[in-house]
C-alpha cells in the first residue's frame, strides 16, 4: 500500500468492527500526538487511559531498544531478570504473594476468574462456581471477561456466554445483600467504570461488599485495567475507597503502551494453583516487564500521585466553572484524572459530534456510556495543557450552543 499522506483514511484491512474511517497518527511527544499530515492534536485520551507517562519517552525507548538487542522473548518456560524484578516490584509478600502477566485487560480479567474459580472449587464445593458483577460493567470482550460485561451489544452476537454470571444493579446494597452467598466464587468490579459511563463505587458499598465476601469466603476481584497505576490519584483506586480486593488487574499504561497485564494474587489463592493449570505464552516478556518496572517507579511514588490528584482537582474545578454556561451538560463524574460530562442527548447535540468537532479542532477525546464525553490524559499533562483543552472544548461548545 502507498504511503498515506491525508490524515485520515477509509482505505484499510481492518474487519468492519472497527470504523470505517481512522486518523493517522504518526509520531507523539508529551501530550500531543502528531498526524500524517502534521496536524498537532492534545490528547485527552492517552490511547483509551494507556500512556499515563504520554509519548515520545526517550528513556522508555532506551530501555525497550537495549533490552531488545539481548532478548525479546522467552516463552513461560524460561524467565528473564526484568520478569523478575518487575515481579518483585507488585508483590509484597503481605497481600499479594504471585502476579501471572498476560498480555491485555481480558486476559487479566480472565485470569482473575479462573484463580477465582480455583480457589473456590478447592475450598468449598464444585457448586460454588458463581462470579457476580454490575450494571454498567465492562470487563472485556473475551468469553469468560464478557459474560461479565453489562451491555448487551456487545454480548449479544456470541452467545451461549459462561453459565453462571449475574448482573445486579451497581451500588444497590439491598440486592447485594439479596444475591450474594456461598454459591458465588467471585466478586468482579471496576470502582470506576470506564466504559460504563464512569459511575463510582460509594464506600458504603465496598464496605457491604467486603464484609459479605468475607462471610461467604467470596473473593473480590477489583478491574484496575482502566483506574490501575495512579489514574484515580491513588496506585489502586480500590484501595483509595477502601475495597481491600482480593485480586487485582492491571493492563492499560503498565507497560507504557507495549501489551502487558497483570493478575495479582493473595498467598492464599496461589497456595491453591497446581503446574500447569494456567500459562500463557506471551506474558512477562522481558521487553515490556524492563519498561514496565521503570514505570511502575515513576507513578508508585506519593509525590506523582498526589500531582494527579492536584491536576484532578484543578480540571474539575474548570469543568464546573464551564458547565454553568450549558443547558445540555448534566453533570461531572469520574474520579482523578478520568473524568466525564454527561451530555443530554437530542437530536442537535450529541458525545460523537463533540468529539468530532473537537477533533477539527486539535482536541481528542473518548466516550462512555451512551452520552458521556470522557476524559483520561497522559498523567503528566500540565494545568496549562488542561487549560488548552478546554479552550478547544469550550470553542465546541459555544458552537453548539448557537
């Protein structure tokens, strides 16, 4: 295929589950992205919540290119010093004891599930095979991962799903307390829900949550793949509202866009695990674990989070500061620095044609839900980039409003 040199295109190979048509992006730097044709574009979205340190890091290149140059892969039969080190660095020998890599969000979520069933299977009965989840969840599109999942459409096409899921209204503690009992082996939850429409978990509700997993011996798997690794303000947003999760997953910025996931696990579930139940070929390679552990030290330091949590603050205080002005802007959700407007939907105004027009404009953002504009930029950004970003943003808006 010819180089492109327009910034978009519809001339692709990709499956039609994706768009048709797709901006070119070519190169980065901080918190900007560049296209084909040189167009300059703050980024908002961090590649959906993934470069929390944004683009063109020579230290990450550095890191990546020399470890390429002496192995690039091992398979699960072998290990590698920056598997290690990286290993070491999410278990503390307290809480969690082992952490299994993968590849992607799914194949944590995935995994949590199978230890989780494990564990169950070996500490109760085969009956108790159950994982419970919420209203608004996404927690990936493979088959055991979306069986989990809340929306429909993205379910519908695939089924029969894995027997034994149910899906109960999120932070109504009357049905938690209803539904939850010794058949269940799982808990399966995002505090914030990123595809949902970023709903967030109340601390009466993970406090309920906890004390009924506790009575039933049900494990509490908290999705971190979307809020993990400093996006809410703290390492873990479950841990900022309190849940005390018995596995957590990691995926999106923990290799700083290269594919990598982590299942962390308490010593009590590993203690369960036999040789050979689960694998995977990929997983903990020692290019992605090398850049992973350099990232891991730069968000798991109090000053980087509480710096999320500054810039948080000061991005909602703007946000509610322009919502005055707009009749079609409901309200402000989200935690840290993944935030979102619901935006009242009408046949004039939509979360796509903001998007769209934002983008003319050198702005890029997500959605979530069905009509919430979503907001996750690179951790780093600066208030005066935030402020840029609501410039543009607010230029969408007046537009729209006229």
């Amino acid at each position: 295929m010819a180089k492109v040199t327009k910034s978009t295109t519809t001339d692709h190979a990709f499956p039609r589950n994706y768009s048709n048509e797709f901006l070119i992006l070519e190169k980065g730097e901080g918190v900007y992205v560049y296209d084909v044709s040189g167009k300059k574009y703050l980024d908002f979205g961090s590649g959906i919540a993934v470069n929390a340190l944004g683009y063109g890091n020579k230290e990450i290149a550095e890191i990546a290119s020399n470890q390429m140059k002496k192995l690039v892969h091992v398979s699960n039969l072998f290990t590698t010093q920056p598997a290690l080190d990286f290993a070491s660095k999410l278990v503390d020998g307290k809480r969690f004891s082992a952490v299994h890599f993968g590849n992607s969000g799914s194949e944590a979520n995935e995994s949590a599930l199978k230890y989780a069933k494990l564990y169950s299977l070996r500490t109760k009965n085969e009956n108790c095979f159950k994982v419970l989840s919420f209203s608004g969840a996404f927690h990936g599109r493979t088959m055991g991962a979306l069986s989990s999942t809340y929306n429909e459409k993205y379910k519908e096409p695939f089924g029969p799903l894995i027997p034994g899921t149910e899906i109960i209204e999120f932070n109504n503690m009357e049905l938690l307390k209803q539904t939850l009992d010794e058949s269940f082996a799982a808990v399966i939850v995002e505090v914030v829900q990123g595809e949902g429409g970023l709903y967030c978990m109340t601390q009466e509700f993970a406090s309920l949550m906890r004390e009924l997993c506790n009575k039933y011996k049900v494990l509490i798997i908290a999705d971190e793949v979307q809020t993990g690794m400093g996006r809410t303000g703290d390492l873990y947003a479950s841990d900022g509202i309190g849940l005390d999760a018995d596995i957590i997953t990691l995926s999106k910025p923990l290799a700083g866009g290269l594919p990598l996931s982590a299942t962390l696990i308490p010593d009590f579930v590993n203690d369960k695990v036999k040789v050979g139940e689960h694998g995977t070929t990929f997983g903990g390679g020692p290019v992605t674990t090398a850049v992973a552990s350099y990232i891991w030290d730069i968000i798991n330091d109090q000053k980087f989070l509480d710096n999320v949590k500054l810039k948080s603050a000061y991005l909602t205080e703007q946000l509610e500061d322009i919502i005055d002005d707009y009749s079609f802007i409901t309200e402000i959700r989200g935690k840290g620095l993944l935030l979102g407007l619901e935006i009242k939907e009408d046949d004039q105004i939509d979360v796509l044609k903001i998007i769209h027009l934002a983008k003319k404009k050198g702005l890029l953002l997500l959605k979530t839900g069905s009509n919430v504009l979503r907001m996750a930029p690179p951790l780093i950004i600066s208030t005066e980039e935030i402020d840029k970003g609501l410039d543009i943003l607010q230029s969408v808006f007046n537009e729209l409003k006229q």
